[in-house]
C-alpha cells in the first residue's frame, strides 16, 4: 500500500506562514476559498495526518495537506 508522503505534490508558497484555506485554493485542492473553508470545516482536511478544523491555522514549510488522496507538501520559493 503506497504511503500518502510519498506521492506528495510539493507547492511553492512566497511567504509563510501561509493560512491552510489560502493554501488550499492556491495548490488546487479547492476551487475557491469559500469551498476551502467548506472542505476544512467539515472535517475532511488532514495537517500533517491529523484532522484539522481551524480554516485559518498557520502552516509551515514541510507541512502536509491532504484531502482525499491528494497530499500537497508546503515549501517556501
């Protein structure tokens, strides 16, 4: 079974911290923040393997978003 960091998709970010709703309209796991914060609030977002409610938590580079089977690794570029 194929581990969910491995397939990571690294994301280039310009600042951080950057807020997790942002990140995931920025790397494409949302099509809008609207249904970022859905997403998030509903308790489908995992940071860094843990469920995560707060739609404006901090993330750092190295963490890692999943939602799905997608898992996008926040870098600083």
């Amino acid at each position: 079974m194929p581990n969910a960091s491995s397939n990571a998709r690294q994301v280039l970010v310009r600042e951080i911290p950057i807020e997790l709703c942002q990140f995931m309209k920025f790397g494409g796991l949302a099509d809008s923040g609207g249904a970022a914060k859905q997403l998030i609030s509903e308790g489908r977002v995992r940071l860094n393997g843990t469920v995560e409610t707060q739609k404006r938590k901090k993330l750092a580079a190295g963490d890692r978003v999943t939602l799905g089977d997608q898992t996008l690794l926040v870098q600083l570029g």
